[in-house]
C-alpha cells in the first residue's frame, strides 16, 4: 500500500473483536478511513459504539483483530511492541479523557517527559514545555502540581504534553 497518496492516516477494513463464541463482541466493525495531513475528524456516537476502540487502534495503543493500519505511508498495525512503542514516543500526541498526568511532576514536567523519553535534552524539553505552557495560557502555573490545577487546566496541560514531540 506504498504511496498511499495524500491520507496521513488510512485504515483498511479495521475490526476490533473481544471474547468468542456466543460472548463475541465487536467493538470496531470493518472499518475504512482515510485522513489527510492537516485535517480534522470528529468521531462520535452513542455511549459503547466503539468510539474510544476505533482511537486506541489508530492511536497503537491496541491491536486490530483484523485489517490494515498505516500512518504516513508506514504500515503499523503488524509493527513490533517495540517498534510501536517508538512510533506512540515519536509521531502521535495523545490527549486523554481522564488527563494521566503523573501527580508528582509539575505541570512542567508532565510537558517535558514525554520529549526526555523521545531523547531530548533536559534544556530543549524545558524550553519547549515552557513555550506550550504559553500557548496554553498556563506560562504562570508551570511550577503546579496537577492537584493545584483546575480540570480545564489539567486538559491544557495534556494537550501541551501531547504537542511536545511535534506529533505528525
């Protein structure tokens, strides 16, 4: 599926199954998708449809039961944990419901983790986990613990987090 044309993100025929027998569910069924670099996508529906599913999938925070997975013309879902491990560190951004900010960082290091695990340095972490601070209007709350920080306040530090290592 090389030259996968403009699609950043491309799913193929993408199934997620939980359990067997007459206790199989579906959580993703077949599933194709194509997402252009710079575009947004909105993924919504009821309460259990698979929504969270189809985003730990394209996320490679879990494995397709079935289907083809690429991200910028590379294919993921048959990647090692190692190798996926290093695509989740380098080339995605996540920003969760329940924020996972570790409660003993300040803001500022929950910023900076993810870039020192990538490999930067302590200074270029810093300088850029002070700029998103900024971006995200929480420049004066760089030094706060998360149990300091309103909910909205934590989600602007996740995305921060999720935006350090320049996600594609």
């Amino acid at each position: 599926m090389s030259g996968a044309g403009t699609a950043l993100l491309r799913a193929r025929g993408l199934r997620k199954d939980y359990g067997k027998g007459e206790g199989l569910v579906r959580a993703v069924d077949e599933v194709d998708l194509d997402v252009a670099t710079g575009e947004t996508l909105a993924v919504m529906g009821p309460s259990g449809c698979g929504k969270s599913t189809l985003l730990h999938l394209l996320g490679g925070l879990d494995r397709p039961s079935a289907g083809e997975l690429w991200l910028n013309d590379r294919r993921t879902d048959r990647l090692s944990e190692r190798a996926l491990a290093g695509l989740r560190r380098q080339e995605i951004g996540f920003v969760f419901q329940a924020f996972h900010l570790m409660d003993e960082l300040t803001a500022r290091e929950n910023i900076e983790l993810p870039a020192l695990l990538a490999g930067r340095s302590p200074r270029e972490a810093r300088r850029r986990a002070l700029a998103l601070l900024d971006q995200v209007s929480l420049a004066d709350r760089a030094n706060h613990l998360p149990s300091a920080l309103s909910g909205g306040q934590r989600q602007r530090v996740a995305i921060a987090r999720a935006l350090i290592n320049d996600p594609l």
